[in-house]
C-alpha cells in the first residue's frame, strides 16, 4: 500500500527547561515519514526546502525507504524556519518564530508515480497546498487524514474548513480543537469538529494521551509515562505517522483498527520526545517499536470481574 505523505522538511530550533538547540532538522513531513517508515516501505514525499537544508537528512530519509521525487529544492532560497519555547511542563509552548521562507510561494508538483496513491497524510503545511496536492491525484484514496495547528487557524481559518470537507480523519491538539470548535468541553467540541467533513477526529493531549472520536464511539489511548521528556517537538507529527502507518500496513480502516492505530501512533511519540529533533526516529529496529507497543498494551491491561 503507497502512503502519500506531504508536509514541512525543515529547520527547528528548540529551548526545553532541559536545554536549546540551534537551527536543527525538523518539520512535520520529516517526522511523519519517518515514524511511518516502521511500517510500510512505499512511501512517497512531497514537500520543499531551500538548497541551505543538508543533504545528508535526505539521505536518511531515503535510507528509511522514503522517495524524494516529489521534493523541491529551491536554488537560492532559503528552508522553512520555527522556533518554539517549551513551558515547564513541557506540554505546552510558544511559538518564538516562524519564517516560512520556500513555503510562501510552495507550488506542489505531484509525481505522476504519486498520483495513485492508497493513503494520503497532509501533514502540517497550509490548507491551500493541501488542498492543491489532494486536487492532483488520479484517484480519491482510500484514506485520507489531515493534521493542522493554530498557525493555520489564525491565518487560513477559511481554506482550512473548506480542505476539512473532504478528508476522513483530523488530527490536532486539544486546544487546537478548542479553537477550531469554539468549544470548551473535548466531547462537544469533536461534535462539533465531526459535523465539518472528517468522520474520524483525534485530539492529541500531550503526556496526557490521546482521545479517537467518530460520531457514536470514543477511545482513549495513554501516553507512556517516560521518566525523561527532552524535547517534545514532532511528537504530534510521529503519531500522525505511525497512525497512517500502521493503517497501511493493515489496509484496515475501520474504527476497530484505528483505535490499534493510535496506540502504534503513541508509541512513533514516545520515542520522539526521547532526544532533540529526530534523531530517535532514525536507526530503530522492528523489536523496538514491538517492546515499546507491547509496554503500552501493559500499562492499560487490567482484569476486572463485575459480579
Ligand atoms: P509537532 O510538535 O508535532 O506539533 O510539530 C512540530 C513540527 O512542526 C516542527 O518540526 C516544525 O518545523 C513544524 N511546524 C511548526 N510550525 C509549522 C507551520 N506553521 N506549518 C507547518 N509546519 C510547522
């Protein structure tokens, strides 16, 4: 099954109570592509980077099974740029800065090889080259899932509702689903989110977790309580790929197989936070993300007899 992942590859830099790094790799597309590595090896990028982004993390991506036909590099320009702050907590930051340098003119080619593609992740980028990119495929995937931020609410509230209509699952945080919905409680704010186009929501909750809406069920999936958080940055974008991911690798998807989904995805997350950047996402082995599933199924298995 090809997944079709599109999204920032870019430059980060990143002040946790625990440390700050310069200019490092990141971007959501990079850690989607990366996590969903683990679990289907046809996977297909479309994004863009100035000629300032090293040579040697496409590599890597590529290394990981992850085509770059779809990749621009623009001579002269410079690669998209965020800053963020993490607060004490480390579940909530500010945005320190965001230059979006190539991605302000971004005119997504999509590869004729990309066209017919099975599963499609518009990762974090703006809803008009979603939308671009979803209007250039041969053929409506079997699954779509769209992750956004507050970013692109605050600028682009109107295209972002317009590319909501036409996908299957949204992916974002709980204040993120405040904002969108206008609501408060988590329950009516996803009835609200569902009544928009996706007939899936997640509403990811940092250290807290992540909750699976569709219009009648709701499940909830832990985050694994990790003795040390470095850098939380892509921990959202790594579950989105190990969500997708694991759908592909399934060619299942229904609720049932989405609720595995998002513990597979929470598991993607919780190797992310472990280091700066990606660095945790590159080099795993199957075993790895096996143990690491196997200690969220421990961490919630109980037995419970009601008579
Ligand atoms: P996450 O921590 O999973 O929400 O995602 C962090 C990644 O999102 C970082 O690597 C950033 O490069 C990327 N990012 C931050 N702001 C934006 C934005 N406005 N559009 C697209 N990607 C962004």
């Amino acid at each position: 099954m090809s997944l079709l992942v599109v999204g920032t590859v870019a430059f980060d830099a990143i002040e946790t109570p625990f440390g700050k790094t310069d200019k490092i790799v990141g971007g959501a597309a990079s850690y989607i592509a990366l996590a969903s590595s683990y679990f289907t090896n046809h996977i297909d990028l479309v994004s863009v980077v100035g000629d300032d982004f090293p040579g040697d993390f496409l590599d890597t991506l590529k290394t990981q099974g992850v085509n770059l036909d779809g990749l621009q590099i623009k001579k002269g320009e410079k690669s998209f740029f965020w800053s963020g702050r993490y607060h004490n907590d480390m579940n909530s930051r500010d945005t320190l800065d965001t230059q979006l340098n190539v991605l302000a003119d971004f005119d997504p080619k999509v590869p004729e090889s990309y066209k017919n593609c099975d599963f499609l992740m518009l990762g974090n980028l703006s809803p008009a080259v979603q939308q671009n990119v979803l209007s250039q495929l041969s053929k409506r995937p079997k699954l779509i899932v769209l992750d956004t931020m507050n970013f692109w609410m605050d600028i682009a509230m109107s295209d972002l509702l317009e590319t909501l209509k036409g996908v299957d699952v949204l992916t974002i945080n709980d204040s993120e689903a405040r904002q969108l919905s206008g609501e408060y409680s988590l329950v009516k704010a996803a009835k609200k989110i569902l009544a928009m186009g996706p007939k899936a929501l997640v509403i990811k909750k940092g250290e807290h977790g992540a909750l699976l809406f569709n219009k009648d069920e709701v499940f909830f999936a832990p985050a694994l309580p990790l003795e040390e958080v470095f850098d939380p940055t892509g921990a959202g974008d790594s579950f989105a790929g190990g969500f997708i991911g694991y759908l592909a690798k399934t060619q299942d998807v229904s609720f049932e197989n989405m609720k595995r989904a998002i513990i597979f995805g929470s598991a993607m997350a919780s190797f992310t936070v472990e280091k700066f950047g990606t660095e945790r996402l590159i080099g795993l082995s199957q075993e790895d993300v096996a143990n690491r599933v196997q200690e969220f199924v421990d961490l919630v298995q109980f037995d419970i007899s009601l008579v």
